[in-house]
C-alpha cells in the first residue's frame, strides 16, 4: 500500500494554503484538545485505515532563539508543563520527552498548554528546547499510542514573546510557508 498522510493542526488558518486533496483534521488549540482530535481520527478509520498512514503535524510556533526563522522539522516533542520530576518520585515514567524517528534529533519542541509570551518564561525554555508550540506533544503521544508514524512540521511565527500576541496576523505567513513545504517534501 502506497503511503497516505493526514494533515493535524489546530487551527484552518495553519492550512489555508495546503493542496484541497491534503486531508486535514483540525484539533483546536492546545494539548487536550489535540490529543483527543488525533486519537478519534485515528481510532475512526480502524486498524485497516491505519495502515500505510503517516500523521504530518503542520503549524506554527514560537522560537526560544532568535536566530531560528522558517519551517522546521523537529525530531524530539516535550512535554514542557507536566511535573516530570514530582510523577518519576511517584514511581511512574512520565514519557515528556518523545522522538518521533523524523527530522531533527537535535531539535527539540517544547509542548504545553502556556501560550509562551513573557521573555522570562522562553529563556527558561530555552535551556531545554528551541521551539514552543501548544499541541504537538499531543499529537506525536496518540499516534505512537496507535503505532502510527508521526511528522511534526512547524513554522515560527513568532519569538515567543510578546510578538506571539500577533500570532492571528503572523500565522498567514506560516501557513504559506508550510503549504510551500508540503509541496516539497510531500506532495
């Protein structure tokens, strides 16, 4: 079976520009909602409409550095705002940290439901990541939970700081940018 792709995002105007045959779920924005988006679209199409299936994670995000411009493909997803430590102490592994076998090992995406404005909070994340986002964490945990290969794709809008409060304007670019990188890489 030839490879298929499903596009998940959180939001329309991330995939605007997208090809009109690209199948696209949106989530709407952050962890939870992300998560349960992925895992019915993945559990809806059964384990015959799995195979040969490859999630792609389209979207934006905010860059901890600011050298850090254009369309990424992260290879590690954190999950940024759970109390790692504190659930370890508890004797359980709290998996916050996931490779998706795709992109850049090098690059880590920070997860969490904080939408990152305050300079403060990004040069704290920084230490461990070099982009933020709100949902892609979420994403790459479902579809591992399905055995469903993962990409996550995404394209800095902003600085994470208070530039993000203009992602509604910003995001139009991203979503030009990640359609020219569908076409490249995908299409």
């Amino acid at each position: 079976m030839s490879e298929r792709f499903l596009v998940i995002a959180a939001a329309r105007s991330e995939t605007r520009y997208l090809p009109d045959d690209v199948e696209v779920v949106i989530t709407g924005l952050g962890k939870t909602a992300a998560a349960i988006a992925t895992t019915r679209a993945l559990a809806e199409r059964g384990e015959a409409g799995r195979e040969g299936l490859t999630v792609v994670n389209l979207g934006s995000c905010g860059a901890l550095r600011p050298v850090l411009r254009g369309a990424f493909e992260p290879g590690v997803v954190l999950n940024h705002d759970m109390s790692a430590d504190a659930i370890r102490a508890l004797g359980h592994d709290p998996r916050e940290r996931l490779t998706t076998g795709f992109g850049d090992p090098e690059l880590v995406l920070a997860t969490g439901d904080l939408f990152v404005s305050d300079p403060a909070v990004r040069d704290v994340l920084a230490e461990r990541a070099s982009l933020v986002d709100m949902e892609g964490y979420a994403v790459v945990m479902a579809c591992q939970t399905f055995g469903v290969p993962v990409r996550v794709v995404k394209h800095v809008s902003d600085d994470a700081d208070e530039s993000a409060l203009d992602w509604a304007t910003a995001v139009d670019t991203s979503a030009r940018d990640l359609a020219q990188w569908w076409t490249a890489n995908l299409a």
